[in-house]
C-alpha cells in the first residue's frame, strides 16, 4: 500500500503472509531421501563422516586459484592429508598409496563461504512459520538446508539467527561437527534479539493471541546483557540485534527507524567482548548504522545506506558490510502483488548506488546472501549480484573467502588453499576470475577431507 509517499519494504517492513505447503510436502518427503543420503555420504568416507587421518588424496585440476595474490595457477593440485592441506601447487607429492581425483577443466578453489543465511526459514511466509510449524519441524527442514548449502559448495556459514526457533540452531551445529549429518561449519546466533514493537515483533496479529516475535526481547542495556547470557549459554556463537526497521522510501528517500542507541550497542559489544565473542547487526540505514558502527560491531548486515562518517568508522575498525543483494532481488522478482514487486524495485534500486559509493569508499565487504527466504542452495547468485553492481570478480571472491573467514572468525584456517589449512575445496567450472557466474555451477565439494560431491 502507497500511502504519503510512503513505499513500505517486504522483508524489511511488512512480510509477505502466504506460505508454500507445497515446500514441506517436499521437505518431509525429502527426509528419508536425505536420512539414506547421509548413510551412503559416509559409508563413502571409509564408514565415518570424518576424515581418515592416514589417507592422502591427490586433487588435480586444469587450474587452481590462488585467491591472496588474485592469481590462477594452471595446472592446480592439492595434496590433502585427513583433514588439512598439506600441499598445494603444480605438482604436489603423491604419497605412496594417496588416491588421485582428477578434476578435468575445472578450477580448485577454496570452499565458498556465507556470511548471512536463514537455515530455518524456507520460501512462504516468515512469521507464520513459526506460529504454524513446530520446533521439530523447523530442524528438520535446517537440516535439509544445510545439505543443500554444502552440496552447492558452501562449506562455512553464520546463521543468522532461528527466527523463533530458539536455540535449535545449536543441535543442528552440533551434529553437522559431530559427522551425524553433512553441512557447513557453522556460526550459529541463536535466536535473534529486537525491542518491543521492533523489525522482527509479531505485529499485525490479534493482540489477545498473544502470537511470539521472532526473535528475543531486550529493551534496554541490561536486558541485552541478560538475554545475551542466556543464548551464550545455550549455545550462540555470536549474538545478533536488529537495529533497525522497518524500512520505507519517503518522497524517494531510504528512510528507516533506530532500534538500539549507540550505548545500548555499546553495552551489548562489551558484553559479547568479555567472552571473546562479537556482535552482529541488521541494519540497513542510518542512524542506526551510525551507532553501530560507533559500538563496534563485527558486521552490519544488509548496508543500504551509510553515511560519509559511518563508512570511515567502518573502514577504520574493519567492520564488514553484508550486502544482501539477493533476497531484495528474489522479493522484487516474487512479489505478490505488481505495486509490492514496484515496492520491491525501488528499494533495490535505492540500495545499488549506494553500494557503488561504498565500494568506492573502501568499506570492508563479506558475502552474505539472507537465504532461507529464497531456496538454500542457490546463494551464490550474490556473487554475481556484487560483481554486477561494481565490483570485481577477484575482489569479490577476495571478500567472500579472506574476509568471510575473519567475519567468521576462522581466519588462518578457512578461505585460501595453503599448507596447514582446513580441507575444504571446491571445483566449479572455467576460470571464476573471468566468470563469476561459475561459483554457481560446484561439481565437487570437500569439507575437512571428506569429499561430498563429484
């Protein structure tokens, strides 16, 4: 609805109310595919789902990225030894007994990291999913979502929080590390933190239904530090707060609503920094960009709009910027309505010449993509979408691979193929420095030694 000059946002204002039924009769129809995928995954793995410490496998393909020095090495092979890189070059060491998989035209790259994901959400409805569905079906369908974000080549993700479904995240995590179902490593936030009355509050039910929000209340700074103990507790690796919304575009401007102050932020920061961890934020415009940057966060996620001040704060403090280029698009291409899909596109427009002035700025970028929303496993689209609105393929790749593995706190040990490093490698088609669109098209996936897909 236009009122005012008004253009209300779908994610970020009002959420779509329709919901797939079709999407779980598959999910649930899925599960005993998925249940029989998992025993065959690792029966294939010498029966374990972890790597067999005394097997060497040889990769070897046409070519392989070095993504430090934005280079591709032709031909590319890594030696992999359990469940690190013990080698990587033209001609790496072949053990005796080592297994040879040769890759063909193919580029071994670093397995692909999302910095922004939804695993238990899935297309429909957002907020009727969690008054509709129960908690045991919510983490049944993560966990098909997270084996779908593997097989696409995604071998680390934060999960940016459950959207109700509490600390459910925490198992799904748990047993992706324990080997018991395939998925990427993961940063998981537990259940996301917002106001009373705020972006992800259940507005617009009848009030005597007492209908939960979407995520956990915390009005104040002592809130936040009681909230954020209790999902530290329960699991979180990370906490995340809604700063802003909703979102609107007045008279053609972004406009947008602070949630938190910069000393509630500040407090919240502080509190996850005692334990060693950090602070995610949605935040999509100022002032609460502002504020966010000025607490300190790890990341402000979906950057619509940022001022000269908080884009210098950002750079100076090497907080991330997540773009989130393709749930604007996905919700601009399946509008319900032709005015909501106008809605949709103007946000979108809005967002783009303001991520040309932030690459410009040299504001740090990580690759995050909102999927849930949209179907798990499609996510690398984000990386076209950066490329097409101004960036380059290699830096791009640089953002989502070295910056992604900082964001996620895993720096040194994911985000380049070296000597020491985790085992996980892709393969995708041609030369992803010429097409990026190639990181779209995995053919063989790797995590920590374990091959999942070739």
């Amino acid at each position: 609805m236009i009122q005012g000059g008004t253009i209300a946002s779908n994610k970020f204002m009002t959420k779509p109310r329709r919901i797939l039924s079709a999407y779980l009769s598959v999910s649930f129809f899925s599960f005993t595919f998925f249940s029989l995928t998992i025993f065959s995954l690792t029966s294939g793995a010498n029966g374990q789902s972890q790597a067999d410490a005394g097997h060497a496998i040889v990769l070897h393909a046409a070519r392989l990225l070095d993504v430090k020095n934005g280079r591709i090495v032709k031909p590319g092979e890594v030696l992999v030894q359990g469940d690190r890189i013990v080698e990587v070059g033209t001609a790496v060491k072949r053990p005796a007994g080592a297994e040879v998989i040769e890759l063909g035209d193919r580029t071994l790259m670093p397995g692909l990291i999302d910095a922004h994901v939804h695993l238990f959400l899935h297309p429909g409805a957002e907020d009727l999913q969690t008054v509709q569905e129960s908690m045991a079906q919510r983490t049944i369908i993560a966990t098909l979502a997270a084996r779908d974000d593997l097989m696409a080549g995604f071998t680390a993700e934060r999960d940016m929080g459950t959207e109700g479904a509490g600390s459910a995240d925490t198992a799904v995590r748990n047993a992706i590390n324990e080997g018991l179902i395939p998925g990427p490593r993961l940063r998981i936030s537990g259940n996301a933190v917002n106001i009373l009355g705020g972006h992800e509050d259940a507005i617009g039910y009848n009030p005597e239904q007492h209908v939960l929000p979407n995520a956990d209340y915390a009005n104040n700074a002592d809130e936040l530090v009681v909230v954020m103990r209790r999902e530290f507790k329960e699991g979180a690796d990370f906490i995340k707060l809604y700063e802003t919304g909703p979102d609107s575009v007045v008279d053609g401007k972004f406009h947008t609503i602070y949630q938190y102050t910069e000393a509630e932020l500040e407090a919240a920061v502080h509190e996850a920094a005692r334990l060693g961890r950090r602070v995610a934020v949605h935040a999509t415009g100022e002032p609460g960009t502002l504020y966010a940057a000025q607490a300190g966060v790890a990341s402000i996620d979906h950057a619509n709009q940022l001022s000269d001040e908080t884009m210098r704060l950002m750079r100076e403090k090497q907080i991330f910027a997540v773009p989130t280029f393709t749930i604007f698009e996905y919700f601009a291409e399946h509008a319900a309505t032709p005015a909501q899909a106008a809605r949709e596109h103007q946000m979108l427009d809005l967002k783009v010449p303001d991520f040309k002035k932030q690459v410009a700025a040299g504001v740090p970028m990580a690759v995050g993509s909102d999927v849930g929303p949209f179907p798990h496993g499609t996510q690398a689209r984000e990386f076209v979408l950066m490329v097409k609105y101004g960036m380059s393929p290699l830096a791009v790749l640089q953002a989502d691979l070295l910056n992604g593995a900082k964001l996620l706190g895993w720096d040194g040990h994911i985000g380049a193929l070296e000597s020491g490093y985790l085992a996980d490698i892709v393969a995708v088609p041609g030369d992803p420095l010429q097409d990026i669109s190639a990181v779209q098209n995995v053919e063989f996936v790797m995590k920590g030694g374990v091959v999942y897909k070739k």
